[in-house]
C-alpha cells in the first residue's frame, strides 16, 4: 500500500491507536528524523481533531488554511518534529511540536501566532571555499556568516524566510528545555556538562525550581540566556 506503514510499526513517538486499522499514513522522506516527526495528516486529524477521516484531512490541507513554520502545507505526507510551529490562523489556532514526558510527540499550544522558531546546531562542516556551513536537528542547512557557531548551540531563525535573528550558547546558566528522556519537556537551567570518555554520551545537570535533573547532552535544548526567547506553549 503506496505511502503507508502498519500502524503497529509506527514509531513510538506517534500517539495514534495501533489496534484498529492496519494502514497508517506514512511520513514523506523530509527535513526531520522520522521518530520526531509525524505525518500532517495525522496532527490535523488525529492530534489536532478537526477531521474525522483522511478525505476531511485532505480537504482542509487543500484549503491552504494549515502551515507548518509560517509556510502553507498541502501534503498530507508531510513531516511536522520537533520545535516546527504548526498555524491555522482562520481558527486562530498556533502550536509548537515537542515531546512529551513519556516520549510522544504533542503539540504545545501558543497563545498567538509565532514568528520564530529554534533550532540546533547538530554539526559543523567546512565546505568548498573554506566557508562554514552548519547543519540543524530538522534537517536545515545555512552557511555561518560569523564565527562563534558550535555544535549544541540554539539558533532563533525567522519564520518562514529561516534568517538567523539569535545565537544561543550552550553554557551553564542558559535557559533550556529537555526533549527526551523520562525528564522529557522540562525546562530550567543549564548548571554543568560531564564529558564522559570514550564512546560513551555526555551528560548535563538542568537545574529545574530547585530539582536537578541529569540527561544526554543530545537532549538539550537551548532556549535562551537569561529567559526563554521563544513561546513554549502550555500542554494541552
């Protein structure tokens, strides 16, 4: 069955029911790992309920009514992850994708419509030319115009044009939030980086109210310096 998985392979990330029908919606190959993305199909009409079957699903994403970060989107296929915001202004409706403590991807809801979005530097390469280019977690790829940029680092880029309007160090006292792990979706401060030797991960302590929490470094994501500079949004 073209574009389709079976619902009981989907990935764990995906919070749909896997007993009922076989088929699923399959995610289109995209910006986003497949286990922190999920189809727009299914945010419109399972996560987001404002359609009933996959026909009503199609109807609305043909209307031109839903974005996906500040850019109309009509592929019922495409990946919606982590930090992207998800708009349907006519219902004045904006959200932001994250996940959830137990490890789902949900959506965040804004209290208005939101021009930015954060994504991280996951890698550094040099290309021709000597320039820099960085590569970030939703598959973005831009050239560094400055230096200073560093793997870990956040960047705050404009929506839906992805110019970067902040640099965000990963350094103790950021403002972070957690995407990952059984502390998944909390936020606080960054308060130290363990590197651990050889292959294993590094970990960093988050200072949250006046609970330490440790995690992989790969699930920390900075929000700000001395405040969030993006709208987290309230669980739903």
């Amino acid at each position: 069955m073209s574009g389709h998985q079976k619902r009981v392979a989907a990935p764990k990330t995906w919070s749909i029911t896997r007993k009922t029908n076989t088929w699923i919606v399959n995610t289109n190959p995209g910006p986003h790992n497949k286990s922190l993305s999920i189809p727009l199909a299914l945010v419109v009409r399972d996560m987001l309920k404002i359609a009933n079957t996959l026909g009503e699903t199609k109807k609305i994403l043909n209307s031109k009514n839903v974005l996906v970060d500040g850019r109309i989107r009509k592929n019922p296929k495409f990946p919606v992850g982590i930090f992207d915001v998800v708009a349907i202004p006519e219902n004045k409706q904006y959200y932001r994708m994250l996940l959830s403590p137990n490890e789902k991807l949900e959506l965040r809801s804004l209290e208005g419509p939101d021009g930015k979005k954060l994504c991280k530097i996951t890698n550094r390469t040099t290309i021709k030319g000597g320039k820099v280019q960085l590569n970030l977690h939703d598959g973005t790829n831009m050239l560094a115009t400055a230096e200073g940029y560093a793997p870990g680092d956040s960047l705050i880029l404009s929506l839906p044009d992805k110019n970067i309007v902040k640099h965000l160090k990963f350094e103790e006292g950021s403002k972070a939030i957690i995407v990952g792990g059984k502390h998944s979706g909390e936020t606080g401060s960054i308060v130290k980086k363990r590197v651990v030797r050889g292959s294993g991960l590094n970990v960093v302590t988050v200072k949250t109210g006046e609970q330490e929490l440790e995690t992989l470094e790969k699930n920390v994501y900075v929000i700000g310096k001395d405040k969030p500079e993006i709208m987290v949004g309230e669980r739903n």
